[in-house]
C-alpha cells in the first residue's frame, strides 16, 4: 500500500490508507500506517536486495515458516520450487 502511496504523491497528498476486503459473506476494513518516506526505504531496501540476489541466479530467499505459509498455498506460481516436498502444514 505505501508503495503505491509513494508512487503517487507527487500527484496526490495521502493522509490515510486502508485496505478493503470484502467476498460474498463479509467485508473488512483495515487501516494501514502511511510510512513516511525513510522508514519505506528501510522496510524495501533489504527486501529489494533479496529479490535482486534470487533474480541474478543467487539462491533462493529462505522460505517462510508455518505462520505465513498460507501465502504460498494456491498463490504463488513458484510453491514447487520451494516446497518440493509439499507445503508444511500449518498448527
């Protein structure tokens, strides 16, 4: 979300963020902190060198653990390359 606030604010001054979720049961509302510019570039940083490392033919960034492992389930097009064995069960 403050990536695309970031790329917008030269545009456009964001007070406020949030994240709407909604299916055909229930709707959500979650506000999201507006980071200012430095602490985005703090938060980014490591994550770009990461994904740069992966891109150029480093190793892989290492896998997730069972909290986040709903990410990987149906969402990535890469699961096989990190979980050949089969995603870790969450519990």
């Amino acid at each position: 979300m403050n990536l695309y606030c970031y790329l917008v604010m030269p545009q456009y001054q964001i007070d406020q963020l949030e994240i709407v979720y909604f299916d055909m049961s229930n709707v959500k509302r979650v506000k999201v902190e507006v980071m200012d510019k430095r602490k985005l570039t703090d938060w980014l940083v490591p994550r770009l060198k990461k994904l740069k490392e992966a891109l150029e033919g480093g190793k892989l960034p290492e896998r997730i653990g069972n909290a986040g492992v709903w990410q990987c389930d149906g969402y990535c097009p890469f699961t096989k390359m990190c979980w050949p064995k089969g995603i870790l069960k969450r519990g």
